[in-house]
C-alpha cells in the first residue's frame, strides 16, 4: 500500500516539473474556476415585499406641554426652546435642532431626541431630562429652565 502511494507522489512530481504540464494544471485550474463562477451567477428572482406604512408613535401632548419652555446654559449664553408643538428653537448651540420628542419617561426623568436636518435623513440625538430639576442634557452640556417665580 505504503509503495502505490509512493509511485504515484513521484509519478505526479515528474509530471509537474515539467514546465508544459505546469502550464496546462493552471489553465485547467482557471477554467474550472470560471465555469464554477458563471454556474453560480443564475438571474435572481426579485421579490418586492409589500411596504407596510410607518406607524407614528402617540405623542404625550400633556408631558410636552409640561416641559416646553426655553432651557439656558450654565453662563446663559446658549439656549434650546423646546416648543409644545414638538419643534425646538437653538440659540448660539454647536447644531441646530428643529424637532424633539419624548422616547421613554419615568417619574422624575425622561428620554427625548432631538432632531436636525442632515443631508438624506434626519440625524436624531438622544437627550435626557430631569423632569423635577427642569434640566435637560445635549452633548454633555446641562440646559436648565428658568424658575417661574410664586406669586403671593
């Protein structure tokens, strides 16, 4: 068994040592190798899937109501308005954002985004707000709202 095994390595290395059976392996390897390529690429049947229209979310007027109001920087220098409408007004902000709207909430804290226009969709940022505090945070940087002073 061990001599037939050894009769046909050494009947294979003759024959690949010369420089035309070299040659006519490759090409052999290359045809094969495209044959196996254009058997693959068979037309591909498109299925169109039916386009289910986006859902909106319900909106929590109430909980925008209660928080809309112009929110200032430490220094008071930058300011976000966050409208009941859902649309933001920004103020000397590194972007300019025209829409939020609420994602998660709790009972003191909530989720927001706050969105901008980008060049084929919009570019939404995720914002967290202190509902008790009046506070919210965009890109590291704590906005707070002005305190409505008490009558007496």
């Amino acid at each position: 068994m061990l001599g037939n095994i050894k009769g046909i390595f050494y009947f294979c290395q003759i024959n690949i040592k010369k420089k035309h059976m070299k040659k006519s392996i490759i090409l052999a390897a290359i045809a094969l190798s495209f044959g196996l390529t254009a058997c693959n690429q068979q037309k591909k049947v498109k299925v169109e899937m039916p386009t289910a229209e986006m859902q909106e979310e319900p909106v929590d007027t109430a909980f925008m109501q209660a928080n809309a109001g112009e929110y200032k920087s430490y220094d008071g220098g930058k300011s976000i308005t966050l409208k009941a409408d859902g649309t933001v007004e920004c103020k000397n902000t590194k972007y300019n954002y025209d829409s939020w709207g609420v994602m998660e909430k709790n009972e003191s804290q909530a989720s927001c985004r706050l969105s901008r226009k980008g060049i084929d969709r919009p570019i939404s940022v995720s914002v967290f707000m202190d509902t008790h505090e009046h506070s919210i945070v965009v890109d590291n940087e704590t906005f707070r709202k002005a305190v409505k002073k008490k009558e007496k």
